[in-house]
C-alpha cells in the first residue's frame, strides 16, 4: 500500500514550510487540498507541479474512498490544509481515520499551527490548555461561553472576522476578568496582536483591524 503524509503547510508566510514537507509536496503522487486554488499558490512557489485533488468540509463520501483507493493500489497522497495542519478543525482528521482502519501507512510531517503560533507568543501560562476550535455560531455558543469564564486552565480558540466582536462582548458580558490574547492574520503583513480583558481589546478593533481569522487566548 501506498503512505498517506499529513503535511503542515504555512498559515500566512510561504517561507515557513519544511524542507522535508516541500520534498513530500514535490514526490507524492496525489495531493489532497482543501481548496486547490490556495494549495496552488504555495505549489507554484517551490515550482511542484504534483496533481492536487479538492478534498474539504463538503465533500461527498466518494471523495475518501477515491483517496483511499489510490493508497491502496501504492500511490503516495499528501494530505494539506489551507493553512496549518491538517486535522486540526477541518476534514482531515475522517481520511486519516479512514486510512487508520485499512491499514494505510499513516505519516505526519509536522510544522505550522495558529494555535501553537498563538500559545508561543503568548506569555501566559500554558503547560495546560484547551482548545475548542471554531465556536458554534448560535446553538450552544452561550453555554460555552459560561464555560470558558469558568475554566481553571488556559483556553484557546479560533474565531472568525464576522463574530470576534461578538464574542468578546459575550465573555466580558459572563464577567470574564482575566488576562487575553487575540491575534489576527499571524505571520502575514498585517499581523496584530492584542492584549487585555475582553473591554479592553475591544476598544482596539476597529472596521480597518478585524480583516482575517483570530486565534483567541484566555489565560487560566
């Protein structure tokens, strides 16, 4: 049977990719991306011109078993996200398990993260943390958000341009009164970090400053 390489791809930088993940890119047979048009930008820049395949959030059940039967005849697939690793609150993690139960070979080659990007630069206290990946939008979110005021460990999550207003109004309004870290478009131009309570970062947003995806920090 073929490998499956989950490969860590870069969440803004094109230069903070591996030598090994770009050697995989270039020597597989297949790539599975997220979204083809944004796997082809990275591709074209280290010159790879490995075939890429869509394989995402909405793709049907046919989608892995196509994956799956390629592993199986002996073909290399590279597994990436948009951005970071793959698995990690998108799709990646049902081709893995997939390729788990057959008995595929199943390699990691590891590299960026928002979250670990986030928690390095952080300086609060992380030897424990937890993360809850994108926030549901209205079903649950309230109670979520008690939950994380509560929490006695460090907790981390992503948020979108659209909500992160949003949710730091809910976690000041559950009278959340410890330390945050907000960071938005990290290791790209625009890269900002934020720091405070919820009021006080509020008070830093702006229409100009709340282009991208967040990475929020509550400190324990």
């Amino acid at each position: 049977m073929g490998t499956l390489y989950v490969v860590a791809t870069p969440i803004g930088n094109l230069e903070d990719i591996s030598y090994r993940a770009v050697r995989i890119l270039g020597s597989v047979n297949l790539i599975a991306c997220e979204d083809t048009r944004v796997t082809k930008r990275l591709l074209d820049n280290y010159q790879i011109t490995t075939p890429t395949v869509s394989y995402h959030q909405h793709s049907a059940s046919g989608k892995i078993d196509f994956l799956i039967s390629k592993l199986k005849s002996g073909q290399a697939v590279a597994l990436v996200s948009d951005a970071g690793t793959p698995g990690i609150s998108d799709p990646g993690g049902l081709l893995v398990r997939a390729a788990v139960i057959e008995g595929i070979k199943v390699e990691t080659v590891p590299g960026p993260s928002a979250v670990v990007a986030a928690l390095a630069i952080s300086g609060l206290p992380t030897d424990r943390f937890l993360f809850l990946g994108f926030l549901p939008h209205k079903k649950g979110r309230e109670t979520l958000i008690k939950e994380m005021v509560a929490s006695k460990q460090a907790v981390v999550f992503y948020e979108s341009v659209h909500r992160i207003a949003k949710a730091l109004e809910q976690l000041q309004t559950a009278g959340l009164k410890r330390e945050m870290l907000v960071c938005r478009e990290l290791t790209k131009k625009f890269e900002s970090v934020y720091r405070g309570l919820p009021e006080e970062i509020l008070k830093q947003l702006t229409p100009e400053n709340t282009k991208g995806e967040f990475v929020v920090i509550i400190g324990k």
